[in-house]
C-alpha cells in the first residue's frame, strides 16, 4: 500500500531544559487489520504500521509494536523529556518494509 | 456448509459457559500474557487504565495508560480475534510512562494493561468496555 501516507506530528518549537512536553503523533494508514473480507469473502491481508519510535538526538523516548487492533489512522500521545536543544524523531515502519518518518526540531 | 443440531447444541453450551465466568480470560489472552510476564505473578494496582465504559464506534475506541515506574505496558483486548493491541517499551527519555492511543474492539468485552516495573514485577489493571457497534469489519 503506502499511498497517501503521510505523518502529522504536533510538538512545542521551544521548550526549557529538562522540561516534559506533550507530544500528539498521527498517520494516516488504512491500517488493514486482516480480519476483514472483500465482498468476494476472501480476506483481505493485513497491512499495518507495527512499529513506531520517538527518539530525541538518538536517545529513545517512547517504542510502540503495534498490532491489527490498533485503529486506522494511529494515534499517539505520550510525553517526552527535552534535556537540551536538538531534533524529535519519528518513524513508523510499515509490514510492506516502508519507513515513514518526521522530525521535528526544539529549542531549548 | 451448516451446523448440525448437534454443533449448535455445543456452541451454544460454549456460549453459556462463556457468559457464566465473564472474567475468564481467553487462551490466547493468556498466552500473550505469559509471554510478556514470563510467568511471573501478576499484582492488580500501580498502573491506571483510561478507557470509556461505552463506545459508540468499535474501530475506534480511546485509551489511555498511565504506570509510574513501568519500562513497558502491554494493552490487550481479550474480547478481540487477536487479543493483542500495542506494547509500549518507555525509553530513557519518556516524560512520564504514559501514552494514549486509540483500538478497535470487535465486541463488548475487558480490556487488559499490564506493566512490567522497572524491579521486574508487573501490574495490571482491567476495563470493561461496552460496544455498540463492532470494529472488525463484520
């Protein structure tokens, strides 16, 4: 799949040292749980995101392995220690191999 | 293909059975539970579990969970084909061991956070959510 895929991160540009901000992540993806049938009743193969990462300059913050019950269009909201100026970064992999990722830069 | 008197006679004993004991938690709950505790005693407490107790629209249902101390937490819907949801691993620069995220729920049914704490035990908390409209495509 991987068509119209496209990240959307919401996170403070500015941020004092050591603070904890609030981070909303959201990617549209269909999410194909597997579950489902076509109108043919065959199943339709499932096509998820099965990981998703938030690292800050290469520390981790937060690592989701996701399963099929997880809704279309994954959302996430989850807190993150800023301890100095650098770059948030996102990436979810897809079960087609893709990466989808987003960086999102803080001032300190 | 059908079901002959006989099946439905049993299904329908499965079903009663079922109801009878709403706590039970399914075999592959169970299964995914022992492989994220590894056996190990499992404590009630310590981790907070948000979830609405009704849900309008199945396919996408609200939750939260919230454990201090925790370096992992594993959401299960023990109602679900597949009960497993999402593991958070909590990294060394997490605000606080809290996420939010939304599931689907195929049915009315408990919904299962469990914690393994930074001193190795665990703790769970559990949501019954109910559904009005299934979120498995059906």
């Amino acid at each position: 799949m991987a068509s119209g895929v496209k990240p959307r991160v919401k996170a403070p540009k500015t941020a004092s040292a050591g603070e904890v901000v609030t981070i909303k992540t959201l990617i549209s993806h269909k999410m194909e749980s597997g579950q489902r049938r076509d109108s043919d009743g065959n199943l339709i193969p499932r096509s998820i995101i099965n990981r998703f990462t938030c690292d800050f300059n290469g520390t981790n913050a937060l690592d989701v392995e996701m399963h099929g019950a997880i809704s279309t269009n994954p959302y996430f909201e989850f807190d993150v220690t800023i301890p100095e100026s650098g770059d948030l970064q996102f990436t979810w992999y897809d079960d087609d191999g893709s990466v989808y990722e987003d960086v999102k830069s803080v001032k300190v | 293909m059908g079901f002959s008197r006989r099946d439905t006679l049993a299904l329908g004993a499965g079903a009663i059975a079922l109801t009878a004991l709403p706590l039970r938690v399914g075999a592959a709950g169970e299964d995914a539970i022992a492989a994220f505790t590894g056996g190990a005693d499992v404590s009630e407490g310590g981790i907070t579990l948000d979830a609405p107790e009704i849900a309008e629209n199945g396919n996408t249902v609200p939750v939260g969970v919230s454990a201090d101390g925790a370096s992992a937490v594993m959401l299960l819907a023990l109602g679900n084909p597949n009960p497993d949801v999402a593991v958070f691993n909590f990294g060394e620069l997490a605000g606080s061991q809290t996420a939010s995220t939304r599931i689907r729920l195929a049915g009315t049914q408990d919904v299962v956070a469990i914690a393994k704490m930074a001193d190795g035990s665990f703790a769970s908390a559990t949501k019954n959510v109910k559904v009005t409209i299934g979120g498995c495509g059906g």
